[in-house]
C-alpha cells in the first residue's frame, strides 16, 4: 500500500487579523450576526466544509456524502452513497458504530483518529467528528472528515526522534537560560543522579559542574549562538569519573534564543585507556632506554674489567704498560659515569611524566 501525500499544511499569523476586538466595535464593523446566519446558504457549506462529510445510518452505511468527500475518497464517478463506512476508513467495526450510537444518544459527540481508505488504495491519517444530525433521534449519523496526514507524519517523525535519543548512549538534556534543566533522557538521568529523573529535572545545572569552568564559558558561548565543549571530573558515590559536555543554543520558531541542548558523555573509560597507552609508551620507552644504556655499559666495564686483570698480573717491570692500563682504566670509569647519569635523567623524565597524569 501506498501513503497519500497530498495534504497541505498552511501557517497563519492570526495577530494582524483583527482579532480580540470588543463587542460593540464588532457589532458596529458588522452590524447584527443573526442577520448573517438568516443568510447562510447551508447547502453550500455541506458540499465545501471539511475534507469530507459523510451521513451515515446506524448501521455505519453512506447515506450522502458531499462532492468534497467523493473527490477525496477517490469515488467521483461512482459517488459514495451505499458504500460501507468499513470500506472507507480503516478499523471501523460494529463495537466501534455501536459506541458512537451510545454517545451521540447522550448528546455528545466522538472524536477518533483513524486512516481514510481511497479508492486508488492509497491511506491518509484523518481526525473525524462522528455526532449527531438531529435532536429528535440518533440517526443519521454525521462523520466530518479532516485531512491530518502532515501532522501525523510530523508526530511519528517527533516520536522516532525521540525514542531515538531517549535510548542513545549520550546524555541528552534540554536547558533553559536560568540554567535549569526541562529535560533529561535516561542516560543523562543515569549519569548525573544514577537514574534518578526527579534528582535531574528541574534541578540547575551548578548541581553538578563547576560554575567558573564550564557553566561560565558555555553560557558565554550560547549566549554568542555558538556552540561549546569541555570536560570536567565528576565525583558520584565516591567514584570518580570524566564528562565530555556540549552544548549548542536551542531557538524557537521566532528565531529567538530560549536555552540550549547540552550532550553528556563518559569518558572515564576513555581516560583510562589513554592513561594505560600513555603508561604502556613509558615502560616501552623505559625498556628501550635500559637496552641501549646496557649496551653502552657494556664497552667501558669490559675495558675496565680487562686493565684491572692486566694490572694484577703485572709484576711492575712495564711502567709504561701499567701507566697506560691505569689510563684506559679512568677513561672507562669517567664513560661509566656519564651513562649512569644519561639513565638518571631518563628516569627521572618518566616519573614526572607518571606523576602529572595521576
């Protein structure tokens, strides 16, 4: 099946059409409203009011119909009197026309909302008023039909959007520019208050984050139309944790700003995994280091090592051999020294960088 998309939603400022005038300015514009009313041509206003009109006896079956209905049921030829109500609006059963007869006998009326069926089998979305047609009996039946298939789509499209961020695993919230928050999905509510929505909604923002270092700089940047980002560590029941926020400013249909969206994310994880990369990088770094300071340790302890052998199997008839062998001994100390002191600094580097991520 296909959805009829043919309707139209039009939008109409009402504020420069006079309205909110007193009665006697009324009365003196357009003089008596029963002299109006004498005038009316009702007949006019069954064929062209509504998208549709339908009389319908009790038994839900199209006794008239006006020439608005035939053309949007599809029906234009063949006209829609003794066509089935079942037939033209989906769902209609003989519980759902016994509770209009029940409703219309206590002189009220029945709103529904269902899905109109044309004749090319196509659907819209339709508000339709069932009341009656007269005050001596139930029947017949009057059904106006409205075409409300652009708002139904917009609803289902607000609906998807907001099953779609209730369920996101960011924390998603609505502000106003007091800082307060209207509005707060399950995640933001589980972030901030442990799933508390009471503890979230209404409560202000400096609740949970530091006024000089983020609520400060993002109403600043809001206030600007621009968007804003930080990170703070937050503390809840004793553990201690990382938010990522965002914020983007919120405008209304009158280009005005009334708040911001903010979004919230966990980012301890995160944190941790970076702190572990980072920690990883060090020992590597430190490894390395360690290798390279044991190779170049290496050569001067072997040098040193054999001059002391020599010298202790010298019985002191070379002087020259002994003066030389006491000279590679200090040149292999001094190059010991400073490998010891490079390892020394190097070391010391990688404690402070452990320390400052701490």
């Amino acid at each position: 099946m296909k959805t009829n998309e043919k309707s139209q939603t039009i939008k109409i400022d009402i504020r420069s059409l006079g309205y909110g005038r007193s009665p006697a300015k009324a009365r003196e514009d357009g003089g008596d409203q029963r002299d109006y009313f004498a005038a009316l041509d009702y007949r006019f206003l069954f064929e062209h009011a509504y998208d549709a009109i339908l009389l319908a006896d009790g038994a839900g079956r199209v006794l008239a119909a006006n020439s608005r209905a035939t053309r949007f049921f599809g029906f234009v030829e063949e006209g829609l009197a003794g066509m089935p109500l079942q037939a033209l609006v989906a769902g209609v059963n003989e519980n759902l026309l016994s509770d209009i007869r029940d409703v219309i006998a206590e002189g009220r009326y029945m709103r529904i909302q269902a899905f109109a069926i044309h004749k090319d089998e196509t659907f819209t979305a339709v508000e339709i008023v069932a009341m009656g047609n007269s005050i001596k009996g139930k029947e017949p039946v009057c059904y106006l039909v409205r075409d409300i298939q652009t708002r139904w789509q917009a609803e289902q499209k607000l609906l998807s959007a907001y099953h779609a961020m209730d369920n996101t695993d960011s924390g998603i919230g609505i502000v106003n520019m007091n800082g307060a928050v209207l509005y707060a999905n399950r995640m933001m509510t589980r972030l901030l208050a442990g799933g508390d929505e009471q503890e979230v909604v209404g409560q202000l923002l400096d609740t949970w984050f530091d006024r000089k270092t983020v609520i400060g700089p993002m109403f600043e940047k809001i206030g600007k139309g621009e968007a804003w980002s930080g990170e703070q560590r937050v503390f809840h029941q004793g553990a201690e944790g990382w938010l990522m926020i965002s914020a983007v400013p919120d405008i209304n249909e009158e280009d005005e700003l009334c708040g911001m969206v903010i979004s919230i994310r966990d980012t301890a994880e995160r944190r941790r995994a970076e702190m572990a990369e980072k920690q990883a990088e060090r020992t590597k770094a430190l490894v390395d280091n360690m290798a390279a300071a044991s190779h170049a340790l290496g050569q001067p302890a072997t040098v040193l090592l054999t001059s002391i052998e020599i010298l202790k199997m010298d019985n002191g008839s070379d002087e020259s051999m002994r003066r030389e062998m006491l000279d590679l001994c200090y040149s292999a100390v001094i190059q010991l020294r400073e490998q010891l002191n490079k390892m020394n600094v190097v070391g010391k580097g990688l404690d402070d960088g452990a320390v400052s991520e701490g």
